[in-house]
C-alpha cells in the first residue's frame, strides 16, 4: 500500500493507494499516523477512494488510532469510500464504531460543526 499525505489548514488526509504488501502495510499506516500525531494534527481523515480491499492488520490499526486520536481531542475517520469496501466496514462493525464520510468537503463541514 501506498500512502500519500495531504496537508490542509485545519486537518490531514492521508490517501491510501492499493499496493498491498501484508508484512508491512499496517506498520507503514501506524507510522505515518504516530508521525501525523507527532506534528500536531488532530484531524485525520483516510482516503480509500483507491482501495478494494482491507485486511483486518489495517482495520485494527485505524481502531487503536482512532481511540488515541479521540483521547486527544481530536477524529481519525475514513473519507471517499467506495460501496464495496465501505460495506464491509459496516458488516464488520467500523462503521457504527466511528463516522464515515462520502467526501472530503462532508468530513471538513462536520469537524466545523463540533
């Protein structure tokens, strides 16, 4: 998987592009979340728009960030989704565990709302 970094003003968007490598895929998304987390943001959303597939290393690190983002005050979500992989992510669970969001403009709307 490849991970591509957005910075905006208020918040972070990390595009994950499908390259799956099982070994270290779920490293690399801690690492650039402890690092995201380490440069200040406290805004996160994970673009899927790109991936078909996600394999339960990746969803239990988006779960353990997803706490530690909220303990700080902050939200780690999934934005752009497509309907195949967001229903998995419903079937599973995640979905009802944290917002998920059609689009980027949808995620930055509500971080403003709260």
């Amino acid at each position: 998987m490849r991970i591509e970094q957005e910075k905006l003003k208020h918040f972070l968007v990390l595009t994950l592009r499908e390259e799956i490598d099982l070994d270290k895929d779920a490293e690399d998304l801690s690492r650039e979340l402890e690092k995201a987390i380490n440069d200040g943001y406290k805004y996160i959303a994970l673009r899927f728009t790109h991936v078909s597939y996600i394999y339960s290393g990746i969803i239990k690190v988006i779960i353990k960030y997803f706490k530690k983002i909220q303990t700080l005050g902050g939200i780690l979500t999934i934005i752009e989704t497509n309907k195949a992989l967001y229903d998995v992510l419903d079937v599973i669970g995640v979905a009802r565990v944290f917002r998920i969001f059609y689009t980027l403009k949808d995620f930055e709307e509500y971080i403003f709302k709260t």
